[in-house]
C-alpha cells in the first residue's frame, strides 16, 4: 500500500528546476553525497582507471595494487585533466600534457625538467583525495573524503545492493545527455503514475495500490510489487527460467532509489543500475548498466542466460526511451508555470525525494530565479550511446 492516504505538497518550485542559482546550488551540495562513478569489471587490473565529472568536478578512480583510490582528475602544475574521461589504462597516473606524476596517496613522485623549478616544495603539491567505495559490481565515489561510508545510509547496510549486484557481469551499458534538469529525471523514474499514458504497450495500467509495497527512509524509497508470478505468460517464464538458472524462485522486480542520484531495479534473473548526474554545461547525464549474476547450474546455459539478458536489456531501453521523449515537455513546462503544484499518493517517493532536496539543499531566493521563464532549449531525444563490456 501508499504510505500516503491522499494529496501530498510539491515541495519544490518551478525555479529549482530552471533558475541557474538552483543549478548552481545542486552541484555544490551534490558534492557532499555519494554517487555511481563507474562498474567494478572497468577497474579489475592494477593500473585500470576511470575518469567522468561528479557533480560538476572531473574526477578519477585508479585501481592501484588491487585498491581503489579516487582524485579530483585535476593538475596543480597548470590545471589541466589529468587524464581523459571514460576507462582506460596507465601504469601511473600522470598528466596527460607535461607528465608530472602522483603516487596512490596522490602526491607528485615524478617532475620532468625538475632543474627548471627549484624552489618548489614538492612534497607540499598533492591531487584532492575523494572517497571511493565498491559495492558488488558498482563503485562510488563521495568528493567529501570524510563523508560515512555509503551503505551507512542504507537500511540493510548494502546487503540488497550486494545480493544483486554482488558476483554479477555486465550485459549491457548505455549512455545518454539531456538538456534537462537532473530532478526531472529522478522524479519519473520514481513514480507510476504517469504508466497509462507513456507505457501503454509496456507497463499498460496502474496497479492496484494494495500491490504496492512502499518504503520510504531518510535516505532514499523503494517500490516492490507485491503480486506473486501467476500463470501468466511472464509468470511462466519467470519460473522456468529461475529453475534453469539456478535462482530458485523469483521474485518481482524491486525498484530503490537511493538519494540522491542512483537507483536499481532487479530480481534474481537481471539487476540494473540507473544513475543522474548534473554537468557543469547545465546537461544531465544517464547511465544505465544491467548485469547477469555469474553462478549457473550449467555453463551449457550460460548463452541463454546472455539472450535472455539482452532481450530483458533492450525491453528497458525501450521503457526510458518512452521517458525520455517526455523529460524536455516537463522541462519547457516548468520554465513558464506559475503554479505550484501537487502530488498524488502514487507519487510519495517523488514527495520524499523533493523532501530530501529541500532540507539539504533548499531553495532557490526569488531575487535568483529571475532566469526561470528562460526561453526553452532544443532538446530532441538523442539517439542512445551505446558501450559493452564483460
């Protein structure tokens, strides 16, 4: 059931999706919580590494000897990146343009042409360290290098995350951009409400709220669908493939969503991890990444289980596809409304998750949000980038 009996307050303004100031702020305080870098299978070997921006800051993880270490991905010497986004592999990490050199607590170990800097003190010039922490097949990263560690905030400690993302390969990765803000698209991945209209042909209708199971805390909700796998078609097939794959009996997807940019939807047959991050450009990045777990009762199944993990794959790019076409309308939406908005009971986990923006970040001083009846920006869904490993 809804924890909600009825309407619930839009907690946030039109201006916190819009105003630069709301951006700004966003990012700031994004820099304090902890979110999905990268996949454990990118950062195997000593000497992998992978580099993206967190909350509007570059930054690198390395597997240096077996552990993981992170770092703003930034050179003292003369501020350039250290190394280029995406995954890649180098003995050490060293700048990209004048080679200068960091060991793993990220002090400088090597200086070429060191003759031309005498005077330097350089045992005083060190990389910023951020927190890094693996979770199964997922790595995070805080840029507050003394934040708790990141299962603290979750209920069972990680257990669930590592249940399901624990000895799991990738089967498939993706990657988008969108000239959205990171909120919107938090808050329809969040809530069923709008199933009818955008999911006709995937998800069809609502389901009934006694088939609900909602949990909220102070740092993320869940959704779990409470209907037991009957005869039907999927139902059928749930079981046999549980059966063949070694799973035993399988339950219903559960979606969570940890605050505030990361959530996973799994079972015991596939589990996907969907992260949001904002850009210093003012785009919102996606990445979605779905992954089979490894034990198998025969290896002889092992290409069925990639099949069926790949039609499952393409079933879910075709649902946010659906999302996606929608995220600019709300965009354009929310730069001229003047209204302020409302919640249903099936939309509580977007009141909680506004709830936790609201009391972490705040919002936006009218004197700030002048800019937010901007003219709309062009934002057609762009084509899906798409990437594999494992």
């Amino acid at each position: 059931m809804f924890s909600a009996r009825g309407a619930l307050e839009h907690l946030l303004r039109p201006a916190d999706y819009t105003a630069a100031a709301a951006r700004a702020r966003d990012l700031a305080w994004l820099r304090g919580h902890w979110h999905l870098h990268a996949l454990a299978c990118d950062l195997q070997r000593d000497g992998d590494q992978v580099a993206d921006e967190v909350a509007g800051v570059p930054v690198v993880v390395r597997n240096d000897g077996g552990r993981l270490v992170g770092f703003v991905n930034v050179c003292p010497h003369r501020h350039s990146l250290l190394v280029g986004p995406g995954a890649t592999h180098a003995a050490t990490l060293r700048c990209m343009v004048h080679g200068w050199t960091f060991d793993d607590a990220g002090a400088l170990c090597r200086l070429p042409d060191g003759p031309s800097f005498v005077g330097l003190d350089g045992s005083a010039v060190r990389l910023r360290r951020v927190a890094v922490e693996r979770c199964g097949a997922l790595v995070f990263v805080n840029l507050n290098v003394d934040a708790p560690p990141f299962v603290d905030g979750v209920p069972d400690g990680g257990a669930e995350l590592r249940a399901r993302f624990g000895a799991h390969r990738p089967v498939d990765r993706w990657t988008t951009s969108h000239a959205v803000d990171w909120k919107v698209i938090v808050e329809n991945a969040v809530e069923s409400y709008h199933v009818p209209l955008v999911h006709p042909a995937t998800f069809r209708a609502f389901r009934p709220p006694e088939l609900h199971d909602h949990r909220l805390w102070p740092g993320g909700t869940r959704y779990a669908d409470r209907k037991p796998w009957g005869r039907e078609p999927m139902g059928l097939a749930a079981r046999l493939l549980g059966a063949l794959f070694g799973a035993g009996a399988v339950s219903r997807f559960v979606h969570t969503h940890y605050f505030p940019t990361t959530m996973t939807y799994a079972n015991e047959l596939v589990s996907t991890a969907f992260a949001v991050m904002p850009r210093a450009d003012g785009t919102s990045r996606v990445t979605v990444a779905s992954f089979l777990p490894d034990a198998l009762s025969s290896s002889l199944l092992r290409p069925l289980q990639w099949a069926f993990g790949r039609v499952f794959s393409q079933l879910g790019r075709r649902i946010v596809a659906e999302d996606m076409r929608l995220w600019p309308h709300v965009q354009r939406g929310l730069q001229s409304s003047e209204h302020a908005g409302v919640l249903g009971a099936r939309e509580e986990r977007v009141h909680a998750f506004q709830h936790f923006v609201v009391q972490g970040r705040g919002h936006v001083d009218d004197d700030d949000a002048v800019d937010a009846v901007a003219p709309p920006v062009a934002c057609p869904a762009p084509p899906l980038r798409l990437g594999r490993r494992g």
